[in-house]
C-alpha cells in the first residue's frame, strides 16, 4: 500500500538522522581544526577527539548520546545501501566496487558511534589518543600487516572517490531540492569531499607506512594527518583551510538529512 505523502517512511527518518549526525561531527572536527590552526587550541583532534570534547560542554553527556544513536542510524543506512542497494546502484563491478566502500563506511561509523558510548560511560579519554589507536589493534591481529595494508588500499580508494565527487558534482543530482538551494549547496560540497578526499589520502598513506613498519601503530589517526599538514609549508593556512572545508563537509551533509533522495529497499518497505 502506497504511504501518504506526508509520511515518512522509517528507514528514510533514520538515514535523514543519520546524514545529521555525520553532519554535526564534521562540523566540529573541522571547527577544531581551524581553531587548532589559529591556535586556539594545542592540538588537532580526530572525529573522536571531537566527539569527547562534548562531555565538557554543558548537557555535554545528553547532546553526545543523541549523536550516537544519530551516527548508529547513519550505520544501518550504510549497511542497507551496501547490502541491499538501497540507492538502485546495480550490480555491475564498479557499482559493488562502490557499495563495498559503503559497507567499509559503515564499519568506521559504527566505531565512531562506539566511541561517543564510551565517552558517555567514562571509558573513553577526553584527549586524543587516549587507549589504544585503531591501528594499533589491527596491527595486533593475525596477519595484522596485510590487513593495515588492506585497509589503507580501502581508504586510498575512498579518498579517489571523494575527490571525483568533488570534480564531478553529480552529488547535486541526488538532492530533491530547488534551484536557489542547489546553486549553493554543491559548492559547498565539493568544497567538502575535495577536503575529505585529501586527508583520506593523508591517512592512506599513514596506514600503508604502519603495514609496512615504518612509522609506529600509535600515528594512524586523522589528528595524525592533520599534523602533517601543518607541518606543510604555509602548514597553518593549509590546515585553516582544511578545517573550514571539513565543516563545509558538515554543513553539506546538514542539508542532505533535509534533501537528500531516499528510498526504502523493496526487502524493508513494509
């Protein structure tokens, strides 16, 4: 039976939370990327870092516990997109090729998500770094260096994705919006994946050197490919600039939770 049309499906309400979510985490990260660059603050942070920070913060523990059953939803919008192509992709190579990246996606949202349960509980750090990095316990397991090489082949491929979105803007076509709204928002997102794609590949190329022994497990984090930008010649701009890109990425995905085109999967559209 067809729903009315002021009816929200629930898979679309949990991945329109979800896009919000993921939204509001770019949005600080690069909001504390570029306070890190003005130095307002000591130190870059990763998504993580970000996320605790929240525990300080008036209704700190309520706001961060909203966000991650917001970020636990964007997992089940990845897991449907990857599985059961929630976004009619098809199944030719280069369309299971994308949705692996989605279901890979999921995988490190759902971290995340953990991550700000943790925080809640007290388990997880206020700084960043805190416990052991994720690099570092897949380095523990058996064939841990393949796996980090895997994983850096993954986000290396993640990051030529983001930068093609960004060159490409058909992202724009997937927004059911007007015109007026279209003119600013894909700006604004290619601003964000082309930001996405290059710390990506920052991070691709960490990963690969920890599969590899060159650099220690502790290094493999965004905060880590942060540094390495400021370190960069005119490292202080190019991190400013990074950091307003990230939160541009933020503000893009605030309006794919509005606009964004979702479908239900046949399988789950009741």
């Amino acid at each position: 039976m067809k729903r009315p049309a002021d009816e929200i499906h629930p898979i679309e309400f949990v991945a329109r939370v979800g896009y919000g979510a993921r939204g509001v985490v770019y949005i600080l990260l690069g909001a504390f990327t570029a306070m890190a660059a003005l130095e307002l603050r000591s130190r870059t942070v990763g998504a993580e870092g970000a996320l605790r920070a929240f525990v300080e913060w008036p209704l700190g523990t309520l706001w961060l516990g909203a966000l991650a059953a917001g970020l636990a939803g964007f997992v089940v919008w990845r897991l449907l997109q990857a599985v059961l192509d929630a976004d009619r992709r098809g199944s030719k190579p280069k369309d299971l090729l994308f949705r692996t990246g989605q279901g890979f996606s999921a995988l490190l949202y759902a971290g995340l998500a953990w991550s700000a349960v943790q925080a809640i509980d007290g388990v997880g750090d206020l700084r960043e770094g805190g416990g052991q990095a994720p690099a570092a316990a897949l380095l523990e397991l058996p064939l841990g260096e393949t796996l980090l090489l895997v994983a850096a082949a993954v986000t290396a491929g993640a990051a030529a994705g983001n930068l093609f979105k960004a060159a490409s803007r058909r992202f724009g076509h997937e927004l059911a919006c007007t015109q007026a709204v279209r003119t600013w928002a894909v700006p604004v997102g290619r601003a964000g994946y082309a930001a996405r794609g290059l710390v990506f590949g920052g991070l691709a190329l960490i990963l690969a050197e920890i599969g590899l022994d060159l650099v220690s497990a502790q290094e493999g984090t965004v905060a880590r490919t942060l540094q390495e930008v400021e370190r960069l010649p005119f490292g202080s701009a190019l991190l400013l600039a990074t950091g307003v890109a990230l939160a541009a990425f933020g503000l893009f995905g605030l309006v794919e939770a509005r606009f964004r085109r979702i479908e239900a999967p046949e399988e789950v559209g009741g």
